[in-house]
C-alpha cells in the first residue's frame, strides 16, 4: 500500500494551494459577510480547471481521478469551504451524467460544465424528504412525449448560482424506482429560486428552487425513465469522501492556527504550548483528522481502482465531519478571545464546518449503509 500521493497529484495539490492562497483565502471573510462569492470568482474556478476535474478528455474535461478531486476539495476546503460546492457539484455530476447519457447529449452538457460556463446544482432534496430521498413527492406529470415539472426542491448547495440542475421526480409509482432524474435549464420561465438564510456557508447561495409548470422532455432525461434515483446513490459512493475530505481541510486550517498561536501565546512566561492542558488536546486532534483522512483517500483509491468505495466513504461521512467540528472547537478555545472574535480566523470556520454533518446524509444515514453492508440487510436497521 502507497501513502504517497504520484508527482502529478502533488503538483495538483500545490497548484490549487496556491491558487486558493492567492484568490480565494483573502476575500474568505468579505464573502461571508455579503453572502455571496465575490464577483469573477466562478468565472476563474473555470479558468483553472476545477469544473474539469473529472470530466472525460473528449469533453474537454482533465480525466482526473477521484483521488486527485478529493485532493484539489482539500485544498479548497482550507481556503474557504464554501467555494467547494460548485466544484463538488460539477465533479458529481459530470460523473452521473458521463454514467448515463447518451454520446449527443454529453456532447452539448459536458464541455460547458467543464469550462465553468454552466454550473450545476443538484435538486434532490425536497421539504418533506432529505434522508427519505426515495420518497421524493415532486412529480413529472405525462405531457405528449415528455413530462411537466411542478413541486419544490429546498436545501440546495449554490441555489443563487446554479445555470443547469439535475432534477429528480416522480414519473411512476411510489419508492425508488419511480424517478427520473433530467438535466434542465434552471433560468427558463417557471422556475423560481429563492435564497435561503444560514449559519454558515454563507456565501455558497443554499436556497430552494420551485418548479410550476416547467416541461421538459426525451431529450433532457437521463439514463432512462425510472432509474435517476439508482444514478444519483451510486454518485454518493464517492460523494462522501468528497465531503469528509473538505470537512478536513477546514478543520486542518483551523488546527494549524490554533498550533501556530500556542507556540506563539505566553502566559505565566512562558509559550502556552508547553503546558500539558494546551498541547494534549491539540495532539488528540491532529491524530483523528489524520485518522479521518486515511479512510477518506482509501475510499477514493478503492473507486479508482474498481473496488466498491461504500463502506470506508460512509464511515468517513459520519466520522470525519464530527471530528473535525471539534478539531475547529477545540482550535477556537485554544485561541481564546482571539478564536471567539467574529473578525479572528476560527469563528467562520466553526459555522461552516457545522454544516458537513447534514450534507450528502447524516450520520444516521450513513451508519445505515455501513450496518447493512456489514450485518446484511435482514439484519441490519
């Protein structure tokens, strides 16, 4: 087994570090503030090629692995979390999409993800269903060839932002296999969006999307009729692991600040670090989120090696972002005043942070998969 990473993935690493140093850490605090991303800053994600991570070559895409992505959102995460969000979409996405459409269609879509012209939301959640995703109630009602779009989807990731969604509803009957899942416009008539207030994360532009009368048809479904449900779930095998590295990469940032401060702080004449209460707790620290990210980057070398990513992607989604909430808690008290104060380096990250244990499925949820893949399903929850 290889804990390094290969000479290409290293300079991925330092290439996005930098670029991340350079436009996107110092307009972090300013961002969340005005609740939106500053103005350009899609526009140069685009520029260097973070839509096309895992795009296909043809397309115009980089054809990186899973790996190298989960590195690049590491590395976003540290800057500033929220920047992630359409990155992480257009790696999930891309990679529905390349699963289950047709040559013309990924001809027209994939080529605008990848140069950051089209960014894409993923409308899967609903008001009355987020775990529950199979019972998703928003309908695709029959319309000559195609179908007509009306209900609500809420809670999604870069809302304000998104030109084109992947939309799930239901064309058949109840459970899984009823839905459909289409790629569409999201800035045609009928479609209304609306921005949603929040803890943290704020300029990532959660909102809600509410879809009256919208007609979409053949051409804009993908796969076939019946199965987006079974699409989107094998898009979370890797998704996961996406999440928990980002919930890292904050919670590292956070933690080599409050290191830096501890070496730094004096108190009783001498640095704060050398007191066993001070050093201790940061030491425990640094060890999960190292922990943490081993199961993370094997369940991403496990996709990109043929092998079933589930089980080390959901113990990472359950555990990696709890740690590393505490890991950026833990880091706000070490800093003291410093940690609490709105303006310091520690506070925002707290709030965001927060959020990673929601997003792609709770803990529950993904302790469900695990039990399941561990006990059987006759014997699991």
């Amino acid at each position: 087994m290889d804990f390094e990473f290969t000479s290409d993935q290293q300079a991925l690493a330092k290439r996005v570090r930098e670029f991340a140093a350079d436009r996107i850490a110092p307009y972090r605090r300013e961002s969340d503030v005005r609740r939106e991303y500053r103005p350009g800053l899609l526009a140069e994600l685009g520029e260097e090629g973070l839509f096309a991570l895992r795009m296909p070559e043809e397309y115009g895409g980089l054809g990186l692995d899973a790996t190298s992505a989960g590195i690049a959102l590491e590395e976003l995460a540290a800057a500033d979390l929220s920047v992630c969000y359409p990155v992480l979409n257009a790696a999930l996405i891309g990679g529905v999409l390349a699963a289950n459409c047709a040559p013309e269609q990924l001809a027209g879509w994939l080529p605008p993800i990848s140069r950051g012209e089209s960014i894409v939301a993923l409308c899967l959640t609903e008001p009355g269903h987020g775990t529950d995703a199979a019972g998703i109630e928003m309908r695709a009602e029959p319309d000559g060839d195609g179908w007509v779009l009306n209900g609500e989807k809420t809670s999604i990731m870069i809302a304000a932002y998104a030109t084109h969604g992947l939309v799930f509803a239901r064309t058949g009957e109840a459970g899984a296999h009823g839905i459909t899942a289409f790629y569409i416009r999201l800035d045609q008539a009928g479609v209304n969006r609306e921005t949603l207030p929040d803890l943290g994360c704020r300029s990532g532009g959660r909102g809600r999307f509410v879809f009256d009368g919208v007609r979409v048809g053949p051409e804009d479904v993908v796969g076939q009729p019946g199965l987006g449900f079974a699409a989107v779930m094998r898009g979370f095998g890797v998704s996961r692991a996406y999440i928990s590295l980002m919930a890292l990469g904050v919670a590292k940032a956070a933690l080599d600040e409050a290191i830096a401060h501890a070496g730094a702080r004096e108190a009783f004449g001498r640095p704060i670090g050398t007191f066993q209460a001070v050093a201790f707790p940061l030491v425990e620290h640094a060890t999960m989120l190292h922990a943490a990210r081993l199961v993370s980057f094997e369940a991403l070398w496990r996709a990109d090696n043929g092998m079933d990513p589930r089980i080390p992607s959901n113990m990472a989604k359950w555990w990696a972002p709890k740690a590393a909430m505490e890991a950026v808690h833990q880091s706000l008290l070490t800093m003291g005043h410093l940690g609490w104060a709105e303006d310091g380096p520690i506070a925002q990250r707290l709030r965001d942070v927060i959020g990673l244990q929601l997003a792609d499925g709770t803990a529950a949820a993904t302790k469900l998969v695990v039990a399941r893949k561990l006990l059987g399903r006759e014997n699991a929850p």
